[in-house]
C-alpha cells in the first residue's frame, strides 16, 4: 500500500484525531517527497470536505 492510498483511506474512514493532525501529516509527507504535489492537493481537498 503506498502512502497516498494509506491517506485516502484515513480520510475515507476518519480514522484521524482531527484535522489539524492529518494535514500535519500531509504536510509531513509532501516535505518528505512521499506524496506528490498533485496528490497532496487531492488529499488537502478531500479533508476539507470531511
């Protein structure tokens, strides 16, 4: 399972302890070269909706 899929699925399941934390997360990732950008816009925009 790559870490964008890992992502999606947190988010589906709300499975987070808010947030703030997942974006943290996000962030994290992103910083790290583990998401791209493109996904890192996808996952921010599917948070936001949650």
């Amino acid at each position: 399972m790559t870490t964008y899929t890992l992502c999606v699925s947190m988010i589906n399941r709300n499975s987070y302890k808010d947030k703030e934390d997942m974006q943290f997360k996000l962030d994290v990732f992103f910083a790290g070269d583990r998401i791209t950008k493109a996904q890192y816009n996808e996952l921010t925009s599917l948070l936001t909706v949650q």
